[in-house]
C-alpha cells in the first residue's frame, strides 16, 4: 500500500471532495500523526480543481486508522500553528543595522 | 390454387418481461438490454443482454424464495437496500438494487472497482449505505455481505455502532471467529470459521438471540443479553465500521453483495445464497 504525505493546507483543500466519479476523499491521520491519502486516491484522480494531488509523492507506509471528525482536524491544525509559534519565538533574532 | 390465410399471432407489447427492480435498476446503471460489450478483455466478460438475463433471473429467484409475487416492484417488502455490484464502477456499485433512488451509497477513501467488484484498500476506503438501522426492528432484521477475500484481522466489514442506542457489526473473521453484533449488549459474539470467503450474514427475529449464517449455513445462535431495541442514528458503514460517527477498522476484503432488510428464516437464508451465487457463477466472479 503506498500513501501520500499531505498539508494542512492541502487537506483543506480536498476535504469533502470527490477525487473521481461517486469517490471522496478521505485524508486520514496515519500512526505517526502524518495525515495521508492513498494511491487509489491519487491514480484515480479525475478532478481537475485539485490536479495537484496527481502529482504528490507516494511512499509506503504501514496503514493507521481512524477518520478524523472536522473538530479533530482543527486540534490538528491548532497543533502545527502552535509549533510554528514555538519556532518563531525560539529563532535568533538579529539586530538589522540601518546605514543612515 | 386457393388463396391462402396466414395468421401472424403477435405478443402484447405491455406484456412484462422483466421485474421491476431489474429494469429501474440496470436503466439507473445505464447499461443496455443489448450487445454493448463490459469487461472485455477480461474474465468477467459479459454483454448488456446477458447483464439483464443474469440479474433478472436472480431477482426471480429471490422473489421466488421469499414467497414475493412476480413482476411486482416488492423487493422492497423484505429489504431496505441491496447492494449487487454490477457494471464495474463506483457509481454503479452505489446503487441499491431494492429502489435506485434510496439509500445510494457513498464511497470515500481508496477502492478498485472492476467486473470483479468492489475491493476497499483497507487503509481508508469505505462506504456510507446511509441506512440508519432504526428504520428496522431490532427482532426483524438482516444484513450481509459477500465476501472475495480470506483474511485474518480486526477489519468490519459493515457496522454502525450506536453505543447507546443499538449495534450492528460483522467482523467476518478475526482470531479465527466470526465475530459479530447485533443490537446487543456491546460486546461482539464469537464463533469459529474457518476463513472469511462467501455470504455472511447476521439476522434476528427475537428478543432472546440472533443468528449468524456463512453460505447459507447456520454458524452459531448467539445469546442477547440486554437492550432489544433498535433506536440507531449511525449509518452503516460497509468495509469499515461507524463507530458513533468515527469510521474505524477498514476491511481489505473484495466484495460483491450487500444487503439489509427484514428477518428471513434459516431456509430463506440458504435460498437467498443459493440464488445469489448462481448470479455470480453467470458473471464468472
């Protein structure tokens, strides 16, 4: 079984789609919190308002299993925006020196 | 020489030929009463005028079976949907045999559709029947499945659990069990089988216990021990279990059948297999 690996932005995006006739897609979180789609998903691709996904890299990867409910996608995305503040407030800031 | 009179005896144009279901049916999944060719390439290769004579005589057989006048759209007195995965897409393996206009099924997640029938990726693929199981009585009911594939694991291969409210769940073998629930009590009843190919179904007609079929035969009479009632508001889900709403434990295994409906008895249960597995010897599958 190959997955792809996607984004929060991405799953935003095909959440609630169909990827091809009668067929949603249906991202889920795998074992290690990645959230995925599967190959059928993407070599069955027919929606061309999201055709990036034909192009996203399929890796294999042992299957997880649980759909999530949308309150659980927004904790999710609560989690990456808060390790991006993390990081942010983490980051060297370097004085800038103005030539006057 | 005498003229002679030559009498060309007609069929009545209104005359039926097929049953109702059938036509509504194939007509929804557009395939033709003709030579349009399906499949081909392939072993499952069929035209559109066998399709109709193949699942026709099914649907004669079961109306036969159920003691079901013929001719009469009535399918829809003893079930609520039947799923027989004709025409190798999604959009035609969405479509309930009893009334194509209700209960249409909702795929999501990675399937392979083919004349082969429908196969779950087991990752993420399922599909939502939309039949919430208080449309039914928890003492009359059946549902089922065929399945393609021998494995071993925790996968459901249809279920909607309502932890509160009622349960239906098919865990076709894990363990080496059948396990299975029907409105009990919430936990799963067990029984030996020896791999998870064919028809398996479940079905209740008391208060006291349910029975579980493989292929037409009884496997076990489970005991109920609490909560005879049927009062589910979660869809079943096929090849993957709705728990409450989460969608848990995707089956990998390749499926050509399911159904719900009404209670049957154990023979009805073995005519049904019997009848649907002729059709499925017809469509080499």
């Amino acid at each position: 079984m190959k997955i792809a690996i996607i984004n929060a932005e991405q799953h935003r995006e095909i959440y609630e789609q169909l990827y091809s006739d009668n067929m949603y897609f249906n991202p889920i979180l795998d074992k290690d919190g990645n959230m995925i789609i599967t190959e059928q998903e993407i070599d069955q691709l027919t929606n061309q308002n999201v055709a990036w996904v034909s192009s996203l890299i399929k890796v294999e990867k042992d299957s997880q299993l649980k759909t999530l409910t949308k309150e659980e996608w927004i904790a999710e995305d609560i989690k990456v925006i808060e390790q991006k503040l993390v990081e942010l407030k983490t980051k060297e800031i370097k004085p800038i020196q103005i030539k006057l | 020489m005498k003229d002679k009179l030559y009498i060309t005896f007609l069929p009545p144009t209104d005359v039926a030929i097929w049953q109702p279901e059938t036509i509504a049916y194939l007509g929804a999944a557009v395939i033709p009463d003709d030579t349009s060719l399906y499949f081909g390439g392939t072993a499952y290769q069929i035209t559109g005028a066998e399709i109709w004579t193949a699942l026709d005589a099914c649907v004669v057989g079961w109306k036969t079976d159920l003691g079901l006048t013929l001719f009469q759209n009535n399918l829809s007195t003893r079930f609520k949907y039947i799923y027989p995965r004709i025409g190798g897409t999604a959009a035609t393996h969405a479509l309930n045999l009893v009334d194509p206009t209700l209960y249409t099924g909702t795929f999501s997640g990675g399937w392979t559709h083919d004349g082969s029938g429908a196969l779950p990726n087991g990752t993420n693929g399922y599909m939502n029947t939309g039949f919430i199981p208080s449309a039914l009585s928890v003492t009359n009911c059946s549902f089922g499945f065929d399945s393609k594939t021998d494995t071993n694991g925790l996968f459901s291969d249809f279920g909607g659990i309502d932890t509160s409210n009622g349960d239906v769940n098919m865990y076709t073998r894990v363990s080496g069990n059948n396990n299975t629930r029907l409105a009990g009590n919430g936990v799963n009843s067990a029984v030996a089988v020896a791999d998870s190919l064919g028809l398996f179904a479940i079905k209740r007609d008391n208060t006291l216990n349910y029975k579980a079929y493989k292929e037409g035969s009884v496997l076990a009479t489970h005991t109920v021990t609490s909560r005879p009632i049927f009062n589910s508001t979660i869809p079943i889900t096929e090849a993957a279990q709705n728990a409450n709403g989460s969608i848990i434990q995707y089956s990998p295994r390749k499926r050509t059948l399911l159904f719900g409906g009404l209670s049957m008895t154990d023979t009805e249960v073995a005519d049904f297999t019997t009848t649907w597995r002729t059709l499925e010897t017809t469509l080499n599958r």
